[in-house]
C-alpha cells in the first residue's frame, strides 16, 4: 500500500520561522538565475506591508512549499480587481507531488471566495517547471501589467478564474 501524505496548508504571516526559511530558500535558489534588476520577489517586510495574504503547505508536519497572494483593486476599463500570485516555491524534495498545484488552487480559491475572478503573476524564463504549472492551470501569456516591464527573462501570465481548463 502506498504511503499517503498528510497535507495542510495554513495563512501563516511571513516571519514566522517555517515561512521565512522557504522564502530565504526560495531566494537562494533564484538568486542564481536572474540577473538582480529582474528579481521582483517581495521580501518579508514588503509582503506584510503590501498585505499580501500568505500561506506555507505543510506535508506531514514539515513546511514544503509557500505561496501568497496580493489584491489589487483596479477600473473596471482596466480589467478590474485582480489577485497576483506571490512567492510561491515547493521545496526540491517535495516536487513532483502535486504541491505546488494544490497551493495555486488554494489562492485560487481564496480569490473567487472575495469576488476577484482575475489571477496574474510573473515568473521567469528559467523555470520550466513554475510556466509548466501555470500553463496546465490554464493560465496564459499577457503583457507586463503593474510595476513589470517588458525584460527578456521575464512572462507575466493571467487566469480567468471562471474559465474552466482541464488539462
């Protein structure tokens, strides 16, 4: 019989001990990969300030994965409020179970429950797996939106959230 994870996933605030070590990871591991200007992740201190709603993905106890998101209230000509996804990370040796697909579904949710229907984020060129994530969750390809700007190493992506895409 195979072994079965026991995954919760808890709003935790960024400084906590299990949030802020998957956050330094997850810096640790872009770091290489992105020239700095092109680094757009918030830092502890600009996620509490910027209120962004964050949440860590425990598997059996252990935090395996993070994730936030950041609501922006918008005109209505200008595609109207939408939620941007935020740090989200899945620790290496915790890929490939379906974590990070659990956690976007989670703010996805959380989204819809406040009436926002739009999801955006940025990610970079050099991670095939976060574009491949988001690609099968149905998101698609937009120009930068917000403070991005168009930076070769850079995709920003949007979801309509009452679009149902299942692949």
């Amino acid at each position: 019989m195979e072994a079965v994870d026991f995954v919760t996933i808890r709003r935790e605030h960024p400084a906590t001990e299990a949030a802020s070590r998957l956050i330094s990871e997850l810096d640790a591991y872009l770091s290489p990969l992105y020239p700095q200007e092109s680094q757009h992740g918030y830092n502890i201190e600009k996620l509490v300030e910027r209120q962004v709603e964050f949440f860590v993905l425990y598997c059996d106890g252990e935090p395996a994965a993070c994730g936030g998101v950041q609501f922006f209230a918008g005109p209505q000509e200008k595609g109207g409020a939408y939620g941007e996804l935020k740090r989200m990370y899945v620790r290496d040796r915790f890929r490939g179970r379906g974590f990070g697909k659990r956690l976007l579904e989670h703010l996805e949710r959380l989204a819809m429950d406040r009436d926002v229907t739009t999801m955006r984020l940025e990610t970079g060129t050099r991670q095939p797996e976060a574009v491949g994530l988001y690609e099968k969750a149905g998101y698609y390809r937009i120009p930068p939106f917000g403070d991005y700007w168009d930076d070769p190493v850079s995709l920003c992506y949007e979801k309509r959230l009452g679009d149902q895409h299942h692949g």
